[in-house]
C-alpha cells in the first residue's frame, strides 16, 4: 500500500514538456543552393568562342575560290619616253573592267558581261608600267580563262590606238590554273573569329553600365551613420548659440559691442 502510495504521489517534473521529435531524414527534401554570379568578365571568352564557331563554320561551309593573274606590260615606241608609258599604264588599269574590255572578253570567258566584272580586278604600280589582272572563281581552270580573256582584250583595244598614243600593250605572262585556293581556310578563318569576338567581347567590358552591387559589398561597406552624426550634432551646437529670431541681446554681447 506505501509503493502504491508514493507511486500516486510521485508528479512529472516538467508536464508541459513534449518529447521532441527527431528530425525525418528520410523526407528526401534537401536544401537549394543559391547559385553565384558569373564573373563580370564572362563575356570575353562568350564572345571568343562565338567567333570562333561562326568563323569555323564559314571556312567549312563556304567552296573554295580560286585566283589566277596575267601580266601585261605597257611599252613605249622610239619617239615615246618612258614615262608617258608609265602613265598609259595607270590608265589603262581603270579601263580592264570596262564594258568595252569586257565586251570583248566575255566570248574567251564563257560568262556573261554581269558576273565578268564581278570575278575580275586590275591593280597598277606607279613606279612599274605592269598592269596585273586577276579573275577568281570556283574553278582554277576559269580563274585563268578569265584573267587570260581580260588580258587579250585589253591588249586588243589598247594596241588599235597604239599609232595615236605610241604605247602599246604586249602580254608579258599568262594566267595559269593555280593549285590551292586563294580564300581562307577553315582554321584561318576559326583564327579570324576568334580574334574577332575577343575584340567585341572587351569592347563589351569596356563600354557596359556600371553594374550594382551586391548585397554582400553593401553589408560590407562602411555605414555613413557615425560619420554624419559628428557633423549634424556640431551644426545643432552652432546653431543653439544663435539668438532666436526677436529675442533680445544679452548684456554680455552689449556690452562687446560697445
């Protein structure tokens, strides 16, 4: 009867207290990690290897073109001096890719006038009266029909003037079909690209808005509180010894002024 006595009277230290529950690990729910910023200098090796990409692409996808070039050499008579050779030179270079060149042309070349004068060019030195004379095309074989049809048609109209002007055109070499293309390869061009979007890249780093800083850099910065409470209270000082507005002089400041 005692036990059974003191068992009654025996009471729970802590009745409010629940047992705690332990954590369920097995939820299967895991914390998100915040992920960071990029770099502020991500868009240099972005843009690089953008560049790269598109200037691969278009060194595999594009056909090679092909470029061959004829010589033609302007030469004076016995009564011509040289240099009036030099400058029927420079100016039968502006004519190569004329309509009347190229009229005559355009049967040796087997293209029409049109796409003519878009795969042939003429360039001039003026310290040389050669005149160099290129076609280009997809074909090495009409690259130099091309440059060979400018070249004849050039010294033909040129040479049926030659009695008026004593200078004429004689063919000095002909065009033969090259063996490599003339237009960058694809590791050229990847190169080209890659240098390109580097440059877009910094210049996109150089010339972007100032960007805003970030909660940790603004926890971090020094508050402007303490500094400016030094300030406002001197002012509030200076400005308490000031006498207010209709209120009279003490005899103190009278007496100073006297």
């Amino acid at each position: 009867m005692a036990d059974t006595a003191a068992k009654k009277s025996e009471k729970p230290k802590n009745p409010e207290k629940k047992p705690e529950r332990k954590a369920d690990h097995r939820s299967g729910k895991r914390p998100r990690r915040r992920l960071g910023r990029p770099p502020v200098w991500w868009p240099l090796p972005a843009c690089a290897v953008l560049g790269l990409a598109a200037g691969g692409a278009y060194g595999v996808l594009k056909a090679p073109e092909y470029a061959a070039t004829s010589y033609v050499v302007a030469v004076p008579d016995d009564t011509t001096e040289p240099a009036t050779a030099l400058g029927f030179a420079q100016a039968y270079a502006r004519i190569a890719t004329s309509s009347s060149t190229l009229a005559y042309a355009q049967p040796r070349a087997g293209i029409t006038a049109r796409e003519l004068r878009t795969h042939v060019r003429a360039e001039t030195s003026p310290e040389s009266p050669m005149i160099a004379i290129t076609g280009t095309s997809k074909s090495p074989a009409e690259a130099a029909d091309i440059a060979n049809a400018v070249a004849d048609a050039l010294s033909l109209s040129s040479n049926q003037a030659a009695k008026n002007t004593g200078v004429q055109l004689l063919l000095f070499n002909q065009a033969v079909a090259p063996t490599d293309p003339a237009s960058p390869s694809a590791a050229i061009s990847g190169a080209v690209g890659l240098c390109a979007g580097g440059l877009l890249g910094g210049l996109w780093l150089l010339a972007r808005p100032g960007r805003a800083r970030r909660p940790e850099e603004v926890a971090a910065a020094p508050a402007a509180g303490p500094v400016a409470e030094p300030v406002a209270e001197h002012v509030a000082e200076e400005y308490a010894t000031l006498p207010a507005q209709g209120e009279p002089a003490s005899a103190k400041e009278k007496e100073s002024v006297r």
